[in-house]
C-alpha cells in the first residue's frame, strides 16, 4: 500500500535572476513498512525535500499524494494539513527536541491529547510505548535528566504515538555515539517491520542505513534513483 | 494537560522571582493609588468634618482652606441676625509646629465656641468635648496623645479631654480642637520684645510736631492694643427648609462676605490648592502602569522566546496554534494575578506605616486589577504574535 507518492516535484525559491531551484522533478514513492534513506552532501536539498515531505512547505510545482489524498488540492487549509501532520506523521529529529518542561510520560501523551486521546486510553497508550522503547523506569523524569540515548527513544515513542503511517526522521544519529545512533536506526527498522509504518530517514551517515529497503541519493536538488537498494 | 502549568512548575525559582518584582511594582501602583486618594481625602477632610451649611468668609476670598480669610469674630451676631440663618459661630484655623515633651510636632489647630458653636470635633473615640472657655484641648489620637496630658503651648497648658481619628488639615496634619478664645491667644501671642517695640513705635508715631504730648501719648498707648479678635470664616447653620442660596446672596449683599456652601468649598480645593497635586499624582500613576504592562509584556515576551524551539516542535507535530495561543495567555494572566495578588499582600500589610494616610479602595483595587489584566493581554500579543509566526521548520533546523 502506498503512502507517499510524489510526482515532478519542484521547488524554486526567489525568482528571476536570484532564483534557487531547491528541488528539481522529485518523484518518489513510499508503501507501507518501507525504510527509505535520502542521503546528499549539505545544500542537496534534503531538509527543504523533508518540508515538503512534512507538508510544511509547499511545492512550486508538482503532486504529493499522501495516504491516497492529493495535499495542496481542493482547499488545503493550514489546519488540514496541522491535521494530518499530527494524526498521520511521527517527527523523529537530530537532536531528540523534547519540550523540556514535560516528563518523558508528559512528552509522549500530548500529541496524544492532541488528536482527543485522553484518560486511561492515553495513559495505557503511553506505557504500551514506554516499555516498547525500555525507558519506563524514566517515565517521570524530565528530558534534562536521562541520556541522550534515552531522550532519542523518548522522541520516538512521541513519534509512534498516534501510531502515524509515516515516520520522517531528520538525522536522527547525528547527535549519537555509533553505537547508539545504530541502536536507534534499529528500532526504525523494527517499527517498520512490525507496525507497518513507512520511514524516511535523511542522513549523512552512510553505515546507519544498513538494511534499508530504498536508498536516495539527493545532489543539486535532483534526487538519484539509482541508489535503490532491491 | 496545562502546559503553562507544567512550564511554571519546572521554573518556579524564576517564576516567584518574577512574581516579586512585577508584585512589587504593582504594590507601587497600589500605593499610589491610595496615597492619591489619601491626599484628597485629607485634603476635604476638614471641610467634611466641619460640615456646615454656609462658610462665610473674607470678600473675594476663597477661603478660609484653599488661601487665607479674615473676617472680625463678632459679625457671627450679625449673620444669625439674617433670615433663614438658625445659628453662626466663628471658626479659627492655623498651622503650627512645637517641641511637646522632646518631640517636634506639627498639627493644625481649630478653635471654635466651646459652648454650642459651630465646627468642634465629631466622633471622639475617648473621653469628652471641651465644657471650659480655657485650658482643654481635643486632640488627634495621630499626636499620640492620651487623656489627661498637659500640653504647653504658648503661655499655658492644655489638658487634654478628648480624642478623635477622624480630621485632618488639608496638608495632612492632624487636627487639635481649643476653644476660640485660647486658639487666638496662642495665634496672635507675640514676643515682650515685639510688644515694646511697637508700643515706643505708636507713642513716637503720636508724638509727633503737632500731635499729643508724650505724657498723653503714654496713656492712648496701652489703650491702642493691637485687634486679635478675628477669625478665618463665620460657619452657619440654617434653618429648617431655608433655601441656602438666598441666605448666601443675604450675606454677601449686607454683610460684604463671600458665602460658600460645603459643596462649593470643597469645588474651591478640588480646583485650586490640590488640582495640581492631584494631577501630578494622576500622571504619576498612569506612567507607573504603562511601565507595569512593559514590563510584563517584555517577560512574557522573553518567556515565549525561551520557549520558541518547543513551540516550534509542537507546530510541526500538528499542535493547532490555539494551544501555543493558551500557553502564553495563560502564563501572562497567571504572571499578573500572581504578581497582583503577591503587590496586594504588601500594600495591605504596609501601607498603615506611611507617613501620611494611604487610602485604599476596593474600586481602585478592581479597576487596577482590570487594567492590569487587560495589559498583559496586550502585553501578551507580543508573544502569541512571536509564537504564532514561529516556523515548524525550526524543529528540523531549517528555515
């Protein structure tokens, strides 16, 4: 089943003479339980492709299509796309971002109660996560005071709350030894494998995306299909 | 879940902090407020405790508060003499200042007829009115004064008889009652020295070529004694249903006085001795807001910029923006409740070891509460307009 499907897309900033083609004819497709990597030198265009990616920026041109809805069509409203964001996408970031005054527990509930999860629903929904990422016995304690391993988990368990069809994760080792950005990346693999939740992953770092099923590379705004890895 | 709860309560040291200093402040404005209505309240309250129908003072003459009046004590029989006038008395009133048992005081006296007149003390908290023509005072319990104190002043000394804690001069000064006869004596009491030098001015003045002889000029002196019955107004009282006006215009077209009712005497300080202090009261306190709403628009503001990476994440994971809105409302209108509430503690726990009386009113209360409250909603649109225009991209370190 297809998740993402993004036809010609283009993205120009400025114009005339000062114009800046960040992103040229992109096509890419994404199914269900796909681990995707984009990798590209700085300046490819990796994170203005991710903004499109998480409906933040529009396209100057071309079609995203996104769980079979076309986005930017019919009358896409800010609060659509804010919407599908915190319903149907998981942010996981390069360093954890975790709102620093809620407790780990605190952190993974709220995009609960965004989307009307509240109670003993969200509370259970939070543990199943917890203990899913081994970090129940931090459940209290605020980001400032567990490890950067651990707050790397904490962001994941948020993005895997809403259980999202697709899970973006921005660098997501940059900030990790090796052996814990690797301890990270599997568990993107696992959450792909067992909950069906497509992956795309920007990164530098070529040794974490072993495994992969589709790997991107990004160079001048043009996206290299050739690095698939089937 | 409150976010701007769990915000504050990750940061309570900064928060109470903050809550003292902008308390602080508004404990300023509180007490400005109230010494604002302190100095009008003391600045009528002689008028209102005297209280009488008409003031009848010098001609032209706005007196006796708001500038000096003199008027000769014996035409209260003239003025009673007028229709519609049931009773008039003289009333004396004069600022002094005296070393009473090693202390410096200063205070206001009011010397009045002890026996049925006009203008003596309302409301005494202790013991009684003044019953002799001489030697009894009635005292501000401010002075610290106690029943049965001997006061000089002048060339005797007064026992006190009564206290009260209601009036004050209009500068603030509280208040000591005498009868009229002591208050003129200690008023125009003047130095040996003084006195013989005016006498050998008059007898030079009528000895001159072609006037007395010496030994004549030696007995019209101590006849030619200097006039100390005067007083600053003559207080009325009118009769039953007489119209009040008409009695004034009496006074003024026979008697040559200038008349004003309680209302128009009060009209007269509102508009001359205590305009101009009121105003720069009225100024002050308005600048002391707006420095208030600065102030809590500026750490609100340096709040929510403390917080934008987190308002940033909570966009791009969909937040709608009425929760980034909420979180900044809310802290900006707990900050200001709180900082009121903590300002309100201290002034009403402060503000009876002023100098001079603060006046504390639970309308100026509410109406700073509400200002207060309706800055920090501007104040906060600074922030909400900070957060709001804050990129999701931020999270993902773009943009």
């Amino acid at each position: 089943m297809t998740i993402l499907d993004i036809n010609g897309l283009s993205k120009t900033f400025g114009s005339g003479e000062l114009a800046v083609h960040a992103l040229k004819d992109i096509n890419l497709s994404v199914s269900a339980g796909d681990l995707t990597a984009l990798l590209g030198p700085s300046g490819s265009g990796k994170t203005t492709l991710l903004l499109c990616i998480s409906l933040i920026l529009e396209p100057t041109s071309g079609t995203i299509i996104f769980d079979g809805k076309p986005i930017y069509r019919n009358g896409w409203t800010d609060i659509d796309l804010r919407r599908l964001r915190r319903e149907k996408i998981g942010f996981v970031f390069q360093t954890p971002n975790l709102i620093p005054f809620l407790t780990v527990r605190e952190n993974i509930l709220f995009p609960l109660e965004l989307v009307g999860i509240t109670g003993d629903k969200a509370e259970a929904r939070v543990m199943e996560l917890l203990e899913y990422m081994e970090i129940a016995h931090r459940s209290n304690y605020l980001p400032a005071l567990i490890s950067g391993g651990e707050q790397q988990r904490v962001s994941v368990a948020r993005a895997l709350a809403n259980r999202p069809k697709l899970i973006l994760a921005d660098e997501p080792t940059a900030a990790l030894d090796t052996v814990r950005g690797k301890k990270v990346m599997e568990l993107l693999k696992k959450i792909a494998r067992e909950h069906q939740t497509a992956v795309i992953t920007v990164t530098h770092d070529i040794r974490m995306i072993e495994g992969f099923d589709h790997v991107y590379h990004l160079k001048d705004g043009q996206l290299n299909n050739a690095a698939d890895a089937h | 879940m409150d976010l701007a709860i769990r915000d504050i309560a990750q940061h309570k040291g900064k928060f109470i902090a903050t809550v003292i200093g902008v308390g602080l402040l508004f404990a300023v404005v509180l007490s400005m407020n109230g010494i604002y209505r302190g100095f009008i309240f003391e600045g009528l309250s002689a008028i209102q405790v005297t209280n009488p129908d008409l003031w009848v003072v010098e001609r032209y003459r706005g007196g006796p508060f708001n500038e000096q009046s003199t008027v000769p004590e014996f035409f209260h029989y003239s003025i009673e003499a007028l229709e519609g006038v049931e009773k008039a008395s003289p009333f004396i009133f004069y600022g002094v200042e005296r070393i009473i048992n090693g202390n410096r005081k200063r205070f206001t006296i009011i010397g009045y007829d002890v026996f049925g007149g006009l203008g003596g003390p309302q409301n005494l908290t202790a013991g009684r009115q003044i019953q002799q023509a001489h030697y009894e005072m009635v005292a501000h319990e401010k002075l610290g004064f106690r029943l049965g104190d001997k006061i000089p002043l002048g060339l005797h000394t007064y026992t006190v008889v009564g206290l009260f804690k209601n009036g004050t001069a209009p500068d603030g000064e509280p208040l000591v009652y005498l009868s009229l006869p002591d208050a003129q004596e200690i008023l125009y009491l003047r130095d040996n020295e003084e006195v013989r030098n005016q006498r050998e001015r008059l007898q030079q003045t009528l000895t001159g070529p072609g006037r007395l002889t010496p030994s004549q000029a030696k007995k019209y002196v101590s006849l030619l004694v200097p006039d100390i019955h005067t007083v600053n107004a003559q207080l009325v009282k009118l009769t039953p249903g007489a119209d009040s006006a008409a009695v004034a215009r009496q006074i003024e077209n026979r008697l040559y006085f200038s008349v004003y009712s309680n209302d128009q005497q009060i009209n007269l300080m509102m508009q001359g001795r205590l305009a101009m202090p009121r105003k720069q009261l009225l100024l002050f306190r308005i600048i002391l807001l707006i420095v208030s709403v600065v102030i809590i628009s500026l750490v609100i503001y340096t709040f929510t910029m403390e917080k934008i990476r987190s308002i940033a994440v909570m966009k791009l994971i969909g937040a709608p923006n009425w929760v980034v809105v909420r979180l900044v409302l809310e802290q900006a209108l707990l900050l200001t409740t709180c900082s009121y509430v903590f300002g309100l503690g201290v002034i009403y726990n402060t503000y009876q070891y002023f100098p001079r009386l603060v006046r504390l009113t639970l309308f100026d209360d509410t109406v700073t509460f509400l200002i207060a409250l309706a800055g920090a909603l501007i104040a906060s649109s600074l922030g909400i307009w900070q957060a709001l225009k804050t990129q999701p991209a931020l999270a993902l370190g773009g943009h």
